[in-house]
C-alpha cells in the first residue's frame, strides 16, 4: 500500500530505509518529551479552563516569562497580588479583554516555565502545546484512541500530501512511502484541529477536540490517518 507521510526530517530521508513507529515516531519528530513542558502546558490548560483566557496570551505570558521580556506594569501587579488581564503584557496601552488572572496561579507559571525548554522557536512550541492537549482529552475521554504522538501521519492520496506541503510544511519532507506493516489506523479530520487557533480557551476547543476523536468531519475535510507499524521511504513529492 502507498501513501503519503506528511512530515519527516530531513536527517531522517533515504530512500529505501524503515522506519517503525516503535523506535521513531511523532513524539521524537517534534520533540515533545519535557516534563517540566507538560507541567506547564497542565497549568495554562486549569488556568484557560477556570478564567476563559485564550492559550495565545497563556503560551505569550510563559515564554515571555522564561525570557524575562514581562512588562513592568504586569511584575509590579503580580508582586502586589493583584489579578492580571494578560492583554496588558501583550500592549501597555490594550484594551481590557475581560479576563483576570490571579497573581498565585502566574507566580506558579512563572516558577514552571524556568525550567520549561521555552528556548525553542515559538511555533515549535506551540506544536507541544497543542499536542499535549490533544493527548490530554484523548487519555481522558477517548482511551480505546491511538495516540497521536506514537503513530506516524499519513495522506491516503498525492493530492492531500501536496496540499499539506504547500500550507502547512515548515522545512520538513512528505514523504511518499509504502505501508510494510500495519498494527494501527485510525483516520480523522485535520481541518478540525486545524481550526482551534491561539485566541480559543479551554471551553472553546474541548468540544472541537472530541469531535476529533470522535471522527467526525467538517464540510471540506482533510482525511489524516494515525499509523502505527512500519513503512518503507520511497521518495520525497
């Protein structure tokens, strides 16, 4: 069977090599392997879930923390103990979004995300936010799932492979390679993790989430299928 995986590194292309997803998969590809990353990822999830902040001005705050970039005005209030709209970090001039913050829960970001890896390039660290959030609903509500982070992604057809390399690559090869070993698929729509950008919380992107796992489908959807198994590299589209 040939399909298409949608992400491999290039140091990990040559034509003619297996790989299997018990000694290389998602998890090892993006990195996603700090403990002190889930804690925090954990915190900012209560934090979305208890006050309706987006994960945008969550994830912002943390590395802005880790990199010591915070604005003087949200410091000062959280020495004071007072709740912080994260707004004011992003813009000291920002409209109020509505949303406060208590000082406790950003003293205990603040502690975590120092030991956090927040070095990385943002979007790389948006990728183990969301996956760990993906995984988080999947343990919880979807167990019988196949996780996402242990399985290669593959397209079924050039067609999809193309489009995903041309909107969504960021460096890395799709890969056209035949399937020689198959324990686990299980196909969903990525459009509609797709559509859960940084300004949805916690509320917002739970039900989105399920629909996921729950395999359910938007009007134009994208098919992705979790692999777990062996495949064989081909070649590159």
């Amino acid at each position: 069977m040939t399909i298409y995986i949608k992400t491999m590194p290039r140091e990990r292309y040559r034509a003619g090599l297996i790989h299997s997803t018990n000694s290389y998969n998602y998890s090892k590809s993006a990195g996603i392997e700090n403990l002190a990353d889930r804690s925090l990822f954990n915190l900012l999830f209560d934090i979305s879930r208890t006050t309706d902040t987006g994960f945008g001005l969550l994830v912002a705050f943390a590395i802005n923390a880790y990199h010591q970039r915070l604005s003087r005005q949200v410091l000062d209030a959280i020495a004071e103990g007072s709740p912080v709209d994260l707004l004011h970090n992003e813009s000291a001039g920002a409209q109020a979004s509505g949303r406060m913050v208590e000082a406790e829960r950003l003293r205990a970001v603040l502690n975590v995300a120092l030991r956090a890896d927040l070095s990385a390039p943002t979007h790389t660290i948006a990728c183990r936010f969301w996956e760990h959030l993906y995984e988080t609903v999947r343990a919880e509500e979807f167990p019988d799932k196949p996780k996402r982070l242990k399985s290669f992604f593959v397209f079924k057809d050039e067609e999809t492979a193309a489009w995903y390399r041309n909107t969504h690559n960021q460096g890395e090869l799709v890969c056209k390679v035949e399937l020689t070993q198959r324990r686990v698929a299980f196909e969903a729509d990525m459009t509609i993790l797709d559509d859960i950008d940084e300004t949805k919380n916690y509320a917002e992107a739970l039900p989105e989430i399920r629909r996921y796992w729950r395999q359910e489908m938007n009007e134009a959807p994208r098919i992705e299928v979790l692999i777990q198994g062996q495949v064989k590299l081909l070649g590159t589209l």
